[in-house]
C-alpha cells in the first residue's frame, strides 16, 4: 500500500467541518506518521483559529458563499471564486499531496476543484444527511464521497457510484475519551448517582433554547434530577440577569454554566441531552449512546438538521421538538417524563448506540487508500 507523505486538508466555517477534517487528518497520521499536513481555509472561519491550536499549518485564501437572491454580493462571490481557485490550486501544486481531503464549506471548492483538474487523488465528506452546496458542486469531479447518513447518498445523482458509507470520524475520537465518574462533581458539584440531564445549544448557544430552558427552571429546580444549563458564553450574563438569582448557589440540582469545553467527558456521566441536531453533536450522542431530546435549528442551509433528527427519531433513539413549538412548559413535560421512565431511556439508549459508527476512522482510511495512485 503506498504510503502517504504529504495531504492536504479543507473544511471551513463551522465546528461541524473542522473537527471531522482535522480527525481524518490524524487518522492518516497514526498510520504514516512522517505525514506533512497543510490545511486551507479562510481568515474569517473558525478554522483559522481552530486549526492552529492543534498545531496543523495554515494557509488562507478569501472566499464567501453565493446568495439565494439577486445580489452585488453575488458579483464578489464569483471574483473571489475565479481568484481564489487559482490561489488554491498554486498552494496545491506547490505542496504536491498525494491526497487532497475536504469536509464542506465553500473554501473546499477551489481547493478540491483544483487538485482535481491536476489529477491529484480527492475524497469529501459529507456529514450530514443533506449534501451540502460545495461538496454536491464537488461531487462530479472528486474520486470518492464519504457519508454519514444513507439518505443523502440521493443527493449526490449520477455520482452515487462514487459514494461510500463511513459514518463520521468524530465518533471514534469520542470512545477514546478516558471516562471520569465523578466529574460531575469535580466540574459541576453535583451528585454523580442522580439522573442528570444536560441542556445546550451548541458552542455558541441558542437563544431559543435557552429562554425554554430558563422558563422551565422553577420546575427543574422542584424535580428530583439534576439539570445542566449551558447557555453559550455570548448569553450567559444576560441569562443569569434574567433569572435574578444564583441557582448554582442556591439549589443543589440546576446549574447554569457559560460554555462545556470537555463535552466529551461529560457526555458521559450524562442521562438525557437536550440540544440542537447538528451532524457533530449526533455523532457524539451516538457513539456513546445517549438518548436525546432534539431541537433543530430552522436557520441551516435546506433545514438539514431536521433531516438529522428524523434520522434518529425514525429509529426510536430520540425525540424532536421543532423550535416553533418550544416552550418551558413542554421542555420540562418531555424531560420530565423520559427521566421518570428509565426503561423507555434505556431502549433510547440502545438504539442510537445501534446508530453509532466505532470504526469510521478505520473506513475512511480504507477509502483514502483505494483512491491513491
């Protein structure tokens, strides 16, 4: 099998991009460890802080997204697509991978596009259960598409040939994280032996979930569970303002807290997660097999997080609630009712791990190999 020396990786804009391609990138580096990485992104996406942080080098180049509408904007978005392709596809050259990667967004465009007409070997990956705009674009021109949900695999037409399930490489990452069983107290000071339940609206918080879960507090406060509010660091001084009292003082079974930087871990000593559908998250909760209560954003490109949460409602391991029907008094009624029958948690439980994808690594690595020249 030829080895790999040299990949380059692209993702940008969202969490739900960058994660997946850094863990492909550390999958080729288990097995080639002599491995030169250069990752592309764009200046403006959370890549450009993220990927530095793990130690990968950067390169940059500006591109933004075409609009629904008739736009000015628009007329930009083709001369940054026309510039930026060039630019990416000197980077490529220069660099010569023998493998070009992408995981979605719009900076993977010029970058797979480019490596494609070099005749450099490429894999995207799509992560979520509608294909989104670039890597459907990409889709005639890249040598294999990995995907996470067998939905989606409609959405790519006359390619589906190239198409392979590998699930998303995140979820291995998660089942190597060593357990702690008594970080809900070191973390939170809260009982490790009571049923918790943790509400969040992703790294950055979701209003809509939070004003629930605040109107719901009183209740949670009253329950015989525990209750783990993280409002998103943005929200979290309005948030504590609002309910004009120090609950983490005061109670000994609701916490509100700004931010999770270990989620992972404290997935684990987790019951019941509320929170939003992105690919990520899902990838996490099935892994571990977490039973959840699903709330999509209706602000994603073709609402594909609802699409997300169909996939795992359909399987009976969670339950949705759309943002328009969001209230306190039917979020503490669901929660409420799935912590009080544990036996229905336990079925929950059982069907998304059943979903989960342990060996996505090991599968995307297969693909990455079959396509090397």
């Amino acid at each position: 099998m030829k080895s790999i020396k040299r990949v380059v990786v692209s993702g940008g804009g969202t969490g739900g991009h960058i994660y997946p391609a850094i863990s492909i990138y550390q999958a080729i580096k288990e097995k080639n460890p002599d491995v030169e990485v250069l990752y592309i992104g764009t200046e403006k996406g959370l890549e450009a802080e993220i990927v530095p942080k793990a130690g990968i080098p950067f390169r940059s180049i500006e591109i933004q997204g075409l609009k629904r509408s008739l736009s000015v904007d628009n007329i930009r978005s083709l001369y940054l697509m026309a510039t930026s392709s060039i630019k990416a596809g000197r980077i490529v050259r220069d660099f010569k991978p023998d493998v070009v990667i992408g995981t979605g967004g719009y900076v993977c465009a010029p970058v797979l596009w480019g490596a494609s007409i070099a005749k450099i070997p490429t894999f995207i990956h799509e992560q979520n259960s509608v294909a989104g705009v670039t890597n459907k674009f990409l889709a005639r021109s890249v040598d294999k598409i990995g995907i996470c949900f067998e939905d989606v695999r409609r959405d790519f037409g006359a390619n589906a040939d190239k198409v392979v399930y590998t699930g998303n490489p995140r979820a291995q990452e998660i089942l190597e994280v060593p357990e702690n069983p008594d970080i809900l107290r070191e973390q939170f000071d809260l009982d490790p032996e009571k049923p918790t339940v943790l509400v969040f609206g992703g790294s950055r918080g979701a209003p809509a979930i939070n004003k629930a879960a605040v109107d719901a507090v009183d209740s949670f406060v009253e329950s015989n569970y525990q209750v783990i509010i993280a409002t998103g660091t943005i929200h979290y001084e309005e948030i504590v303002e609002g309910i004009g009292r120090d609950l983490n003082a005061e109670t000994d079974n609701v916490r509100i807290v700004p931010y999770i930087d270990n989620m992972p871990q404290v997935f684990q000593a987790i019951d019941l997660v509320v929170s939003r559908s992105g690919a990520t998250t899902l990838t996490e909760l099935t892994a571990l097999g977490l039973p959840s209560i699903l709330i999509p954003s209706p602000y994603v490109t073709n609402n594909h997080q609802e699409a997300n949460a169909r996939s795992l409602v359909d399987n009976e391991a969670a339950i949705m609630i759309r943002e328009n029907e969001l209230n306190g008094g039917l979020l503490f009624r669901m929660v409420n009712d799935l912590i009080g029958n544990p036996s229905r948690l336990m079925v929950m439980a059982e069907k998304a791990k059943e979903l989960g994808t342990p060996n996505a690594k090991d599968d995307i690595m297969k693909v990455i190999e079959s396509i090397l020249k």
